[in-house]
C-alpha cells in the first residue's frame, strides 16, 4: 500500500509537471506575435480576392496583398476578420476592423465616411458583361436600355448603375444581391439577368472556373483601381506605414508576382495617382 501511494504521489507530480509544461506553452504561443495588433476586414467567400481556403484559412488576392504588408511591419501583426461585402464595410464603419481590402474603388459614399490607402493596388476598369451565346457584346450603358443587370448590394458597380439611372429614369433594371461567384455565372449564362458589371480579369477567371463564354465590351463603362480602406479614426502613423509598405511591394515586383498567382495576369496599377 505505501509503494502504491508514492507510486500515486509520483504520477500525481509529474502530472503536475507537464500541465505546468504545457501552460508555458500556451503562454509563449500567445507572446509569439509582437508589436500592435491590427485587425484587417476581409471577404470569406471573394474568389478569387479574398476567401477561405480548403485548409479554413484566409486567402485570395487581397489577402496575401495584406499578408506581404504584414510581413514588411515588425512594429504589427495583422488578424484578419471575414465577412460578405456589405458586412465588411459596416464593420469598417463600427471600427471593429481597423482597414479593410475587398476590391474597394472610389465613390463618394465611402469618401464620406472612410479614408483612402494612396495606392492603387489592382487595375478596377468595369465592363458590361454578357454571355457571348446569346447575342453580341454591350459597350455602353445605352445599349443596356430595358435590359436585367445584376449588381451586387453596395459595390462600385451598383453605384455607377444607379448614378446613371438617376439621369436615365428607368432605361434598365437593376437586380441586386450577394451571389457568390458561381451565382453570378449561372444568372447571366441561364437568361435570369441579361448583363452584369465586373473587370475584364474577374471575367477570365469565370470562364477558366465555370468553363463559360462570358465576353465583355470593348470599352469600359468606368476606369478605376481598387484601394485598401481605412477608418477615418485609424491611426496616421499605421496608415503611413502600410501606404509605404505597399509602394515598396509594388515597385520591387511583390504585388505583381500575387496578381499573377491569383488574377493569372498582371493587373496592378502601373502609376500611382488616384483613379476612381
């Protein structure tokens, strides 16, 4: 019996040894990451700008355009937090991310409530997109006259439709929504939409993904670049750094060489002024 008790007491410490063990653990785990944490809004089902991966974690271009950023700034670490496109501006605007990057262009809604990154990070030229099976290709807004157009709710697109509309009372018919990329495809290619509005790389990766003919215009109906968006609140010092990390990224050839992986082609900005 007094050899089972100190057999007891024995497992009992080492029990005890290992727990403590793996506290320790735990507590280097969480003081891996140094410097201020910077929470990051993003898409979780953006293909292929920012979505999750097989593996359950963040990805696309987007993304890893942030996470080449991350890497540049020892003073932070970023955590992204995903959501659809609307949610993510409403969680910019709440502040429970400090910037987002979800393809976002200029327009006047978001000027008014959010700030700008300096840099231009994707070529965001919008065109009409039709399924070239049903009929011939649609360069101008005119040409959409008593015609379906799908937008999705709260995007650039959308309000570049409606800004017209607003001129031309009733020349089309927006039909809004949150498809994923794959709804998008099966509307235009089943009849349900006649068009939509996207630019020509989005374009390329429907057909590679769904095996479709979509075909756009030969003129875009708006040119534009897509920006990281920030708070209005987000610290100065944090935006400063990330402008000047992404500057350094596109001009070494960082950002080009992810527009490839993600967008199969080049598409970020050659010149740096605002476009939009």
């Amino acid at each position: 019996m007094k050899t089972s008790k100190w057999i007891m007491l024995g497992v009992i410490a080492l029990a005890g040894i290992g727990l403590s063990g793996c506290g320790n653990d735990a507590e280097s785990e969480a003081n891996t990451q140094k410097g201020t944490e910077v929470k990051v809004g993003t898409g979780n089902d953006g293909l292929p700008y920012c979505y999750l991966n097989e593996e359950g974690e963040y990805d696309g271009y987007d993304v890893q355009v942030v996470k080449a950023i991350d890497e540049k700034l020892e003073d932070y670490y970023f955590t992204f937090q995903g959501g659809d496109f609307p949610t993510t501006l409403s969680n910019l605007e709440s502040k429970k991310v400090d910037f987002a990057a979800y393809e976002y262009e200029i327009n006047e809604e978001r000027q008014e409530k959010f700030t700008y990154g300096d840099v231009g990070y994707v070529v965001w030229d919008t065109y009409i997109v039709t399924d070239s099976t049903q009929g011939a290709p649609i360069d101008s807004f005119e040409e959409l006259k008593g015609k379906k157009v799908y937008v999705t709710t709260a995007t650039n697109q959308a309000a570049m439709a409606e800004a017209y509309l607003a001129e031309n009372d009733g020349a089309f018919e927006l039909v809004y929504g949150e498809y994923t990329p794959e709804q998008i495809v099966q509307s235009v290619t089943s009849g349900a939409v006649d068009a939509t509005l996207a630019p020509k790389y989005q374009v390329d990766t429907y057909n590679r993904s769904f095996d479709v003919a979509l075909e756009t215009g030969e003129k875009p109906v708006h040119k534009s670049d897509a920006y990281l968006l920030f708070n209005k609140e987000t610290d100065k010092e944090l935006m400063e750094a990330i402008n000047g990390a992404l500057t350094e990224l596109i001009a070494d050839g960082t950002i080009s060489e992810i527009s490839e992986e993600y967008l199969q082609g080049d598409y970020v900005p050659k010149a740096n002024e605002k476009k939009g």
